[in-house]
C-alpha cells in the first residue's frame, strides 16, 4: 500500500466524480482506486477486532473518509445520480463498496420510499455483522434530520414485518432519532414499541433493551409507565428480562413496583 498522501487523495476522489452519471464506470474507477490503496492481510500484522465476512480491500479509513465526503458533495447536487450509484455500490458485494452505499444513501435528500425501500431490502439481506449499525446509524442519517416522522412511519412498518434483520434496523432506526436529540413525538414511539415489547422474539431483546434504555435515560417517567403496561397482565418471560436491563437505568423511586413485575 502506497501511502496516503492527502492532497493527492483529495484530487483523484474528485476525479472520480467526474463519473457520477455513469454508475457502472463510476464503480470501475472506484474499485480501482480502493486497490491502489488496499493493505493484503498477510501485510497488516495482528488485525484488531472483528473481521468483515465480506470481501474486503481492507483500505485504511482516511481513504473512505475522503471518498465518503466527496460522494456527499455530490449527493446533495444530484439526488438521483447518488441514489444510481448507492445501488451498484451495494450490489458489488465488498465491505468498503457498501459501507460507501450506506453512507451515501445516508446524505441523499431523497423521499423517505426511495431511501426507505433501499434501507429495508438491504437490511434483509445484509449478513454482515459489521453493517449492521452503519444501516440505522449513517444509513438513516438524512431521513433522521430532515424527516423523522418519515423515519418513525419507516420503523413502524418494518417493527410489523415480524422478519429480524427488518426489526433490528427499525429499532437502530428508532435509537437514532432519539440520538438526534431533536425527536419530540415520543408517545408515537412508545406506541410502536408496545406490541413487540409485550412478547419480544429472544434474537431481537437486547437489541430492544438498547432502545429502552436510551429511553431510559432521556425521558424515564414515560419508560418506567411503558414498561408498567408491557409488563401488565401476564408479562412474557421475554418481556420480564428486557424490564431487567432496563431497571437499572431508572431513578431509584421508580424501581421498586416494576421490579416486583419483572422477577
């Protein structure tokens, strides 16, 4: 791997703009691009962490940072281009190809279905693990700022499918827009949520008790009456241990009776 010289990085990223209107180019270039700067495994010494499943030209981060910045550039100026390239990005089957597809699709201001649609078939394909918080993370990103009822409307309908990967991405949905800080229709949200919490699937718990503690932590009153009524009747086993993890998060004075409930 050559290295990284960010002058000349910035040039050849803009260079590759010039290809916008022609996904299938756009993609050769790319690719050739991310292989001047790929590191062969066998170079890299002890990798930290985990590993992408997907092939992978195991490209440092400055140069997707760069790549990312001028695809969000272009984005902006042509929506319809930037949704062209997002879908050969994603089809090229490479980690660093639809890690950019996610983070592009993430800066198009596009129409909640255009970015919506995409959002859920990749979702429900998607195998890798590494992924998996880049799609409500930076995936949702524009529709997050612009559009939450948008988004909410997005985690609704994909909460209902019953299909996991749909629901892990329409929970992550859900926790960026509370990341936004700026989501004010949190009865809407605590509306959604209620169905699946009464009886969560065991795969999708921890992944619900992210979001309620997050809940947790920015609106507690209105979390601890949520899980008063998900653990109301005859509360699951599955619905007692994501109250569990969420209890702990509580002020102390609004423990004690949802304890009792969740044993």
């Amino acid at each position: 791997m050559p290295s990284i010289q960010l002058g000349q990085l910035q040039q050849e990223a803009a260079q590759l703009s010039e290809y916008f209107n022609e996904p299938e180019v756009y993609l050769r270039q790319l690719e050739h691009l991310l292989q001047a700067y790929a590191t062969p495994v066998h170079r890299q010494g002890r990798i930290k962490g985990m590993r992408p499943i997907l092939f992978s030209f195991e490209v440092p981060p400055p140069v997707l940072r760069r790549l990312e910045m001028e695809m969000s550039l272009q984005a902006g100026q042509q929506p319809a281009a930037a949704l062209a390239i997002a879908d050969v990005l994603w089809e090229r089957r490479s980690y660093e190809t639809r890690l950019l597809a996610i983070r592009l699709l993430g800066n198009i201001p596009a129409a909640e279905p255009e970015v919506g649609t995409r959002l859920e078939a990749w979702a429900s394909e998607n195998q890798e693990e590494l992924l998996l918080n880049e799609l409500h993370e930076r995936g949702t990103r524009y529709m997050a700022a612009s559009n939450p009822e948008a988004l909410l409307h997005l985690a609704q309908r994909l909460l209902a499918t019953g299909e996991f990967r749909k629901q892990v991405l329409s929970l992550g949905s859900l926790q960026t827009l509370l990341a936004t800080g700026r989501f004010a229709n949190l009865p809407a949200l605590f509306t959604a949520l209620l169905p699946i919490s009464q009886d969560p699937p065991r795969k999708l718990q921890p992944f619900l008790a992210d979001l309620l503690v997050a809940l947790a932590q920015q609106t507690p009153k209105e979390t601890a009456y949520f899980l008063g009524q998900a653990l109301s009747a005859e509360p699951s086993e599955g619905s007692r241990w994501v109250a569990r993890q969420v209890l702990r998060h509580l002020p102390a004075e609004m423990q004690a009776g949802l304890r009792e409930l969740a044993k």
